[in-house]
C-alpha cells in the first residue's frame, strides 16, 4: 500500500461519532474494526520503513558514521510525516474501503 497517497489527515480531526455506526449499527463493533485495520497498517509501515533503513545499514558502525548518515534521517522524517495509522483506517473505514464480516451475525441469520 502507497501510504504517501492516502488522502487521510494528518492531524486530529473531530468526526460525528453517529457516522460510524451506520455500516455497523454499532460503535463498538465499528472502533474494533478500525482498530484492527489500523494495527495492520501500522505493521506495514513498520516493515516498509525497516527494510528501507536496511539498505543503509553497515556491520561495523562507528560514533560518526551515525551521525553523519543523512539518508536514514530523512527516510525516518518522511515517515514521521505521514498520517498516523488511526487517521488512515478511520479514512478508510469512511470511504467504504474495509471489508469487514462478522460470523456471529452470519450465523445468526442462517439459524433464524
């Protein structure tokens, strides 16, 4: 996923909470759903911004060498900079573009 693209804030944002249950019919049930969406993001911008500072990576670094590399410093900015992972599965969740199925209520429908 291209994270720099997202169209989410990246500041704190005030939402109706009511909007959030309209895919669900609950709020709880829509927080769970963002949250976990959120974690998976946040994974992958972890992985994404390690393997990136992987690259630039010596086996013997020194007191200077960690000082003086500029390349990671900027990587680690640029990621600071984007949305944080709540603002891009809140945006997400939003637009529609999480998919999302509960087996509880799934099966409560095929016993009725």
């Amino acid at each position: 996923m291209d994270f720099k693209k997202t169209k989410a804030p990246t500041d704190t944002t005030t939402f109706n909470v009511m909007d959030f249950c309209k895919e669900t019919g609950n709020i709880y049930e829509s927080v769970v759903i963002m949250s976990k969406r959120a974690n998976q993001i946040g994974a992958e911008m972890k992985d994404e911004l390690i393997q990136k500072l992987r690259e630039f990576a010596t086996s013997n670094e020194t007191l200077e060498e960690t000082f003086e590399n500029h390349e990671q410093i900027e990587i680690s900015r640029r990621y600071e900079r984007l949305p944080k992972p709540t603002l891009i599965a809140t945006k997400e969740f939003q637009d529609g573009n999480i998919y999302f199925r509960n087996p509880e209520k799934e099966k409560n429908r095929l016993d009725d």
